[in-house]
C-alpha cells in the first residue's frame, strides 16, 4: 500500500516546481512499475520499469527519474526532473524554473487526440464527401459522436461526460476538422458553448435534467444572432415577457443563422426581457425542439461546411415554464459574452485542424506529381511554399493552445482568444487556397479534398467574431494597457 510522504497530494498540486531529491512518496520497490493498485487517496507514481521517466498523479503534472533500492527502505526519490506533463512550470536541478511547451500534452489529453483521430478518418471521413454534397450531417454520425464520446468532453463523468478539461475539448475540434470542419463545428459548438453554459449557469437540477441528455443523445444550438443584429449582437429584437397568472414565459421573435437547428433537440435562446434596461434585459431560455412555438425555417444552401445545419428559427407565442432560464434573468449578455469569448479558441481549433487537413492531403501528391523529370515537392519555390504554409499553421496551433490553456488556467485570454481565432482563421484560408495551386486543374475539381477546404475555411472571419471583431478586440486591450 502507498503512503504519502512528507507531502501531501494538496500541497504537490499548489507546489508546481519540485526541486530534485525531495522525497515524494514512501512505498515497496516492486510496486514501482505498476504491478500493483495504489490506495484511492494517495498520488500515483507510473513508470514501465524502475528507473523510467515516470507520471505524477491523475493530473499528469510532473515527469520524473526516480532511483529507488533497497538501501532506502522503499522510499522513491526524485534524482531529476526529466520533463512535464499539463503544468505551468517545473524546475530543474540548478534550481531554475522551467516551462512547458503549449502544444505538450498531458497523456490523457494525447489518448483522447489519438481516438478522435482514429474516428475521424474511419467512420467520418467515407460520408464526408455524400455530407458535402447533399448539405445534411449524416444520422449515423451524430450517433457516433455521442457514442465516441466528443459530444461531453468537458462535462462530469455523473452526468454521462468524458470529464476532461477545455484543451481536451480544442483537440478533439482540430482532429475532426482535419476530415470534415462541418462535424468538427457542430461538436465544438454543442462543447464549448452549450456544454459550458449548463456546467456553469444551470443550477443542479438543470444540470441533472439537460446535461445527461446533451452528453449522450441531444444535439443543442445556440440562438444569438438575429436579421437585425450580427456583429452587433445584442441589439437583438426577441421578446420574452412574463405571464405571472401562468407562470410562463412567452417568447416572440426570430433568429437567424443558427448553426445545428435541423439536428438540434435543446436551443438555448437569447431574448431581451426588459427593453428599458437595454442589453441588460437580454436573458438565456432553454427550449425544447417539440414546443408548439417554436418554428424552424428554411435551411440555407451554403457555400461551405454544408453538412452543418444553418437556418432561420421563430417564435411565435412561445411558452416555456417560469424557471426554465439559464442563469439570472437579465444575465444573458455576460452569459453569451463569457461563452462567446472561449468558444472562439473552439474555432480556432478548428481553423488550424482545416489548415492541417488540406496540408496533408495535398503534400503526397507534390512528391507524386512530376513535372520536366522532377517532383513538384523538389522545386525550390514550392518548397519556400510549403515550408512557409507549415510554419503558419504551427504559428496557428501555437495560439489556439497557448489561449486554451490560458482560459483552463482561469488567467485572463480575452485578447489571445482573439488572436487566436484571428490568425488561424486567416491561416485556415490562406494554406486551403495554397494547396488548390500546388494541386493544378485537379485541384479545382472534387477529385481532392482541397477545394471543399477551401470553401470550407471562408467561414472561419465570419462567424463567432468577423475579422475586424477580432482586430477591434485586440486593439481594445492595447489601448488599456498603452493609454
């Protein structure tokens, strides 16, 4: 059985840089190498033999070299701190204070990349192209979605979720954008947005009564944006007034481009419920698909991620129970503004997956390909190309996980989510119409993946935050910090 040593579990987690030679735990030798269970309430040191670079805890914070023998009586001593998992920093052994990189991963992080890959490129990817061309997300693959598991990333295992952390959430985006960014939007936003609001404004009863549906069989859509008010969000025109002798709400009013309404069984709409108090009325109403007010309207043929639902909703009448608001009356502005300002790293995850997936599926064929007696991949100017398409879209994943770690952090990412987004959006563009030249004619036609990625990434300086939101965000903040 483990004991802890003279630290505890608690103080390891607020204790990020452990010098070498400190004495972590106390134990027998051949427990070391994982043979057997550790007791539920002490950490776990994993190794595959003595001696190996090991994990600290569940967490994964800590990378360590570790001596144990029988001289000291079965106690494991760290000699070297030899790398890091999911931790802001480390020390090494002259006492100077490391940092990870952004695109490290903790191990759980990578099992879940790993499985989301292998999902992605064997029941995703053979619909794609029927999805694309028929403008409908596939029945099969929303069920596969659920039964994968990347519809409840980040929600507690209780409620039917994986109980992983936002970063999780970004990766699981990028692998599937890699295939198809349509699916890839539709699982980031039922994640990052919708998830998200019921974790941390439903109270417990809605937690209990939405979050075990959205985890395992009930896609959700975000209602925000209406004819009247885009960028300007909340100068939305939607009506909720309360009917006290009924104790219901009753919503009036349409939205437009919602995103996963023709798959969507919850819709958490924004209605304004005092226009006196201007954007402070704005209020978040959870709706169920089956009430009689509620009407969805034409599904628009768009000219990308057409297998992403995107269509016009009314409300006509709509009446919904008392309590059924999410948070505070009047509190919908903060709530869609807190989400709004996350769910951006969500699309920037899923702008650097698009980039990487036209990139990969377009190199082969340049080292395939020749032309006078040389592969196109062997002439220098395409190989400027490429070498530079590659370094942006690093540049690309370097923000996207630098804002997403900032955000799981709890420190301030307003202006990296910005950036975030920003860049690789105008990546995601930039790489896709590169491949299509490197490609030729055959680049032009749906024999290759390129021009769908292409169509695909212009949405990426539209929604959640055009480009200029985005510029006016970031130039915000440099105004607070120069001024």
């Amino acid at each position: 059985m483990w004991s802890t040593a003279p630290r505890t579990t608690s103080q390891l987690a607020r204790r990020s840089c452990i010098r070498a030679g400190t004495t972590i735990f106390s134990g027998t030798a051949d427990i070391f190498p994982g043979k057997a269970k550790p007791s539920s309430n002490a950490p776990v040191l994993r190794g595959k033999q003595a001696g190996a670079p090991s994990v600290l805890g569940n967490q994964n914070v800590c990378v360590f070299s570790v001596e144990n023998n029988s001289a000291n009586k079965g106690l494991l001593q760290v000699k070297k701190v030899c790398g890091l998992r999911n931790s802001r920093n480390m020390c090494s052994d002259s006492g100077e204070e490391l940092r990870p990189a952004v695109t490290m991963f903790s191990e759980s992080e990578e099992a879940l990349r790993e499985s989301v890959e292998t999902f992605a490129r064997e029941i995703v990817a053979p619909k794609v192209a029927e999805m694309d061309r028929e403008g409908v997300m596939d029945k099969d693959v929303i069920d596969a979605c659920f039964a994968q598991g990347v519809m409840g990333i980040e929600a507690p295992e209780e409620y039917g979720g994986v109980g992983m952390g936002f970063t999780a959430a970004c990766l699981a985006v990028e692998e599937l954008a890699k295939v198809d960014p349509a699916v890839a939007v539709m699982v980031d936003i039922h994640n990052t947005l919708l998830i998200t609001a019921f974790m941390r404004y439903g109270t417990p009863a809605q937690k209990t009564q939405y979050l075990t549906r959205l985890c395992t069989d009930t896609v959700s859509s975000f209602c925000l944006s209406e004819p009247g008010s885009g960028s300007d969000a909340f100068a939305l025109k939607t009506k909720a007034e309360l009917d006290e002798a009924k104790g219901e709400w009753v919503l009036n009013g349409g939205k437009c481009w919602i995103s996963n309404a023709m798959e969507a069984g919850l819709f958490l709409v924004f209605a304004n419920a005092d226009f006196s108090k201007k954007h402070r009325g704005i209020t978040a109403f959870i709706v169920e698909r089956d009430n009689p007010g509620l009407h969805i309207g034409k599904k628009e043929d768009k000219l990308g991620i057409r297998a992403s639902s995107t269509c016009e909703i009314s409300f006509e009448d709509l009446r919904i129970p008392r309590d059924a608001v999410l948070g505070e009356v009047g509190g919908g502005y903060k709530l869609a503004i807190s989400l709004l300002n996350e769910g951006r790293i969500g699309i920037g995850a899923q702008m650097v997956g698009l980039a990487q997936g036209a990139f990969d599926t377009t190199m082969p064929y340049l080292h395939q390909r020749k032309q006078f007696g040389t592969a196109i991949a062997d002439f220098q100017g395409v190989q400027f190309q490429y070498a530079r398409a590659r370094m942006e879209i690093e540049a690309a994943r370097v923000l996207v996980y630098n804002a997403a770690r900032l955000k799981e952090n709890n420190q301030p990412f307003l202006q990296e989510a910005a950036m975030a987004k920003l860049y690789a959006s105008e990546t995601a563009g930039h790489v896709a119409s590169l491949c299509i030249d490197w490609l030729g004619g055959v680049g032009f036609t749906k024999a290759m993946p390129a021009e769908k990625f292409y169509r695909d990434s212009k949405i990426g300086t539209i929604y959640e935050g055009t480009s200029n939101i985005q510029l006016a965000t970031i130039a915000k903040a440099l105004q607070q910090h120069y001024k």
